[in-house]
C-alpha cells in the first residue's frame, strides 16, 4: 500500500480532469464569501518535477497537460486550469512542473480558509510537510487518511470540500473507501465530496459506486472521462469524479470541459460522461 508515488502519473489526463474540477469546484465555493475547509486523504506530495525519473519513465503528462499548455482556445474552465499550472511553473515558457491537489487549492485558498492534508507515504509526507512548513492554516498529518477523514469532520466551518484519492492498490481500498464516505457524510451531510475513481476493471469500480448510489445520500453526481472502451487488459481506460453536494453549475462547467477534452485527450473507444446518479 505504500509503494504507489503519484510522480508517475502527474499531469495525465485523469489528473487535467481531476485538478480542473476541483479548482472549479473551490471557485464555486467562494462565491459565499464564508471559511471552508479543505481535506485531502491522500494528498501525495505536494507538487511534482516533471523532469524527474518518476515523470519520464512514463511521460503520462505528455497526454495530458502538456497538450493544453499552448492552446489559445480552452473554455474559461480550462484556461483557469492551465493559468494555475504556469503560475505553480513560475510563468516559464516550458512545462517543468506541475502542482498537486494541495498545491492547486493552495493557490485559491482564501485568507479565512484552511487545510488538512493526509498523507501516508513518508517520503511524500516528509515532502508535503516540508511544502507548508510555517503555515498555519495548513495541518498535515503522516497518518490513514479515511479514519483521519472521519475524525475533522463535521469540522468548525460547516462548509469543506473533500477530496479522496487513493491508489486502489489493494482491492478493499474500492469498499473501504465507499464506506468511509458514507461515514463521513453521517456526520458532515453538507459537505463537497470529491471521489476520485479509476476504470482499470469496470465491474470493481461500478460495485464501489453503487454503494454510494444505494446510501440514501442525495445529489450525486458522476464526471468521467474515458480515453478508450472498457477493457479485460491491463491498464486504466477511464477516470473520474464521484461528487456528492455538488455546488451549482458544476455539472453545466463539467459538461462544457469534458466536450473539449474528449477529442483533444481521447481514443479510439473514448467517451465522456456527465450523469446526475442520484437526485434531490
């Protein structure tokens, strides 16, 4: 469980999804201008050198980010999203870095805001703890980021996005997950959460899923992009973002977001899909 490093997939196309989405997801947020908070269970390690082995060896951002980083005609969304990731580069000419979950909400987090960052890796710890030494609106603890989850919440703002990110590296981590959200959304029903799901095998990810629809928690909301059909092989086909308490528009910006990025980041088999999974 704690061999997964996230420098080999950062900057892929799940990751354009996932990070423009979230931003997107804050920005909503603040339009009432009250605190919030923001709780990350897997939150890796802050940002990533994608000139690093981790980032070559597998070159996934060449897919991803990089195929928007010089487009003059991205949807506001979009363009919000790449603007984040050239500021976290230093407004350079040449794509080098890219910024994490923590990294991305740290960017627009507001005076009032905070963080609670989880992170059980520990050089990716010791790395994320190192990024927000003196911080104080940022807690990061080296420790199970699901029970952690259910311990800050229902946190002091009453308002919170959560973000939960795992590896999927064992196969409980699909229920284990399910069911720490609905734990966590017994004690904290108004807050955003943000699951992020892969497809490697369709079958696993949808019986996650349908726990979820089968809670009797309302307003659900499935984002997804696939980059190819559903597969037996090995390999990630599709990714995407379980959202229970969206705030409003979020599904109109996801759908105007996935209909440019499906031709530009897609395959041959690709599809995307916005869907209201469960009502009001």
């Amino acid at each position: 469980m704690l061999s997964y490093r996230h420098g080999f997939h950062a900057g892929n196309y799940a990751d354009v999804l996932k990070h423009a989405i979230l931003l997107q997801t804050l920005q909503l947020m603040h339009k009432k201008a009250k605190p919030l908070v923001y709780i990350d269970t897997h939150a890796g390690a802050g940002g990533y050198a994608l000139t690093d082995d981790f980032a070559q060896k597998t070159g996934e951002y060449l897919d991803g980010v990089a195929k928007l980083w010089d487009k003059q005609d991205l949807p506001e969304s979009l363009a919000e999203y790449v603007e984040a990731v050239k500021h976290f580069n230093h407004q350079q000419d040449e794509l080098e870095l890219y910024p994490g979950s923590p990294a991305m909400v740290d960017m627009h987090l507001a005076d009032k805001d905070r963080m609670v960052l989880h992170e059980l890796h520990g050089t990716d710890y010791q790395t994320l703890d190192e990024y927000f030494d003196g911080d104080r609106h940022v807690k990061v603890l080296n420790q199970d980021g699901l029970k952690g989850l259910i311990a800050a919440v229902p946190p002091l703002e009453r308002r919170g996005i959560v973000l939960i990110d795992p590896s999927y590296e064992i196969k409980t981590d699909y229920q284990d997950v399910a069911h720490a959200i609905i734990q966590a959304h017994k004690r904290f029903a108004t807050g955003v959460y943000m699951l992020w799901y892969p497809v490697v095998n369709r079958e696993q990810t949808e019986s996650m899923l349908q726990l979820l629809k089968n809670s009797g928690i309302k307003r659900q909301l499935r984002i997804e992009q696939a980059i190819s059909a559903d597969s037996n092989e090995f390999g990630m086909t599709a990714a995407g973002l379980w959202v229970i308490n969206p705030p409003w528009q979020l599904d109109t910006i996801a759908t105007e977001m996935l209909d440019y990025l499906e031709p530009l980041l897609g395959g041959q088999g690709g599809f995307t899909n916005v869907c209201w999974e469960v009502g009001e």
